[in-house]
C-alpha cells in the first residue's frame, strides 16, 4: 500500500511538529514523574535511615549510661578491693600488746625488778628493759625465758654492774640492761 500525502507542505510541516512536540511532551512527563517517583523513594528512604539513626544514637547513649554505671561499680570495686588490703596488712602486723606485756612479766623471775622499759617500733632493738636483780643469774634465767617466748627474739644484754649506794634495800643489787625485739614484728 501506497500513501500518498495530499497535504499542504505547511500543514504537513505543522502536523510533523506537533507529533514531534506531543512525543516530547510525553518523554518530559515521562521523565518528570520518573524524578517524582524517585523523589519519593529517596525521601522514604531518608526517612528511615534517619529513624534508625535516631534508633541507634538512643541505643549507644543507654549503652553508654550502663557502661558508666559499670565503670562507677568497678571503682567501687577497686577500691573496696584496696581497702581490703590494706586492712589484711594492718592486721597481720597487728600486735596484742596485753598478751605482750604478760608474756613479758610471766617471763620475769620473782626476784626481778622492771625499772624502766622503752619501746620504739621504727628502731632496732624494738624494746630496751631496765631493771635490777638480786644476781646475775636471775638476768640469765630472765634472758633464757625471753629467748623462749613466742613474742620476743634477739635478747641481748647491754649492761650490768652491781648497785653501789648506801640505801640497804638497793645494796647488793644488781642493776641490768638487755635489749630485745618483738617477734612478730
């Protein structure tokens, strides 16, 4: 089949024109609601990484209250761990001083005398002990039995000599020194 055009050239012109200008408006529209419909897609999907944003921003920050809670427990925790042993070492170097000054006195032998007794934990000897006897044996038993207890190590006399005033009841007296330290110290 043959088609013969029996038009105008003008009209014929106008007739190309707008079938031209009607596909280009239909690719415009086309294209318009293609942007639209990706316009739309891209807000929806802005929407919702902005939710799960929002979602994920109040997890971290109720992760990072609970984790500051943990910290606050920890520090505790040290802490309380610090106290602890801290009062384990002043317990183990605790001294019962009454179970001290007894074992003392019941190591002393009848006839001994305390005169004077110094103690000074920072120095060695702990315990330097003055007192007076009535012989020098005494001050060997006496030494013998500090040597024998549990609380007293390193007994050692400093000095002794023989009481040399008028007064009858310190006649004859033996005056003595011994240093010593605490045991368990």
């Amino acid at each position: 089949m043959i088609n013969i055009n029996l038009l105008p050239p003008q009209l014929k012109m106008k007739r190309i024109a707008a079938k031209r200008n009607a596909s280009l408006l239909s690719i415009c529209v086309v294209i318009i609601l293609a942007v639209a419909i990706l316009g739309i897609i891209a807000r929806s999907l802005e929407s919702t990484f902005a939710t799960n944003l929002n979602s994920s921003k109040n997890e971290i920050e109720k992760n990072t209250g609970v984790l500051d809670q943990y910290g606050d427990l920890q520090d505790r925790a040290v802490f309380i761990n610090d106290r602890w042993q801290t009062t384990q070492a002043i317990a183990k170097n605790r001294v019962s001083w009454s179970q001290v000054l007894q074992d003392l006195n019941n190591s002393a032998p009848s006839d001994v005398q305390f005169d004077n007794l110094n103690m000074d934990a920072d120095k060695t000897p702990n315990f330097v002990l003055q007192g007076n006897t009535t012989s020098e044996r005494e001050i060997i038993k006496f030494k013998d039995k500090l040597e024998e207890s549990a609380f007293f190590k390193n007994v050692t006399f400093k000095s002794s000599s023989l009481s040399q005033t008028q007064d009858q009841e310190a006649a004859g007296k033996v005056k003595f020194t011994l240093e010593f330290n605490l045991e368990n110290k």
